[in-house]
C-alpha cells in the first residue's frame, strides 16, 4: 500500500509464486499416476483430491508469469527514469 510497486523483488515474488502452481500440477499428476499404480482394492477407499491437471491452473500460472514480466519491465522503466532525472 505504500512504496513503490514495481521492484524487482515483486517480480522475483510472482515468478516464484507462477513456478509453485506450476508445481502442484505436476506433483498432483505424479501422486495420480502413483495411485493408479496400486490394486483398485488398495485405492478406493483413498481419494487425493486431484481430477487431472486444471487447464485454468496452468494457465494461472503462466498468467502470473506474464504478470511478473511486467513487473519486471516496470521496474527497469523506474531504474530508466531516476536515471534521467
């Protein structure tokens, strides 16, 4: 709320943020496919939660990489413009 937004310590946090979703959509589709791995006997009774990688998780995720881009970018422009003036 105070400060300026785009520094690149923000872009540093998106990016990290951007590769944490990206993450969970692979360790859920590596513990699937473990599941699937085991008799159905074993497996029923055990539900993880997880339908298969989310096309709107993915695509969080490289919009968040977008976003810190741009962050990114913003913050060059403001390192440009102190050193203009």
């Amino acid at each position: 709320s105070t400060g300026d937004p785009f520094v690149i310590q923000n872009a540093d946090r998106l990016n990290h943020i951007a590769c944490l979703l990206l993450v969970l959509q692979v360790v859920g589709l590596a513990i699937d496919t473990l599941m699937n791995l085991f008799p159905d006997a074993i497996t029923k009774h055990i539900s993880i939660g997880y339908d298969g990688i989310s096309a709107s998780g993915v695509l969080a995720a490289l919009l968040i990489f977008v976003l810190a881009q741009i962050f990114r970018r913003g913050s060059e422009m403001r390192a440009e413009l102190e050193g203009t003036v």
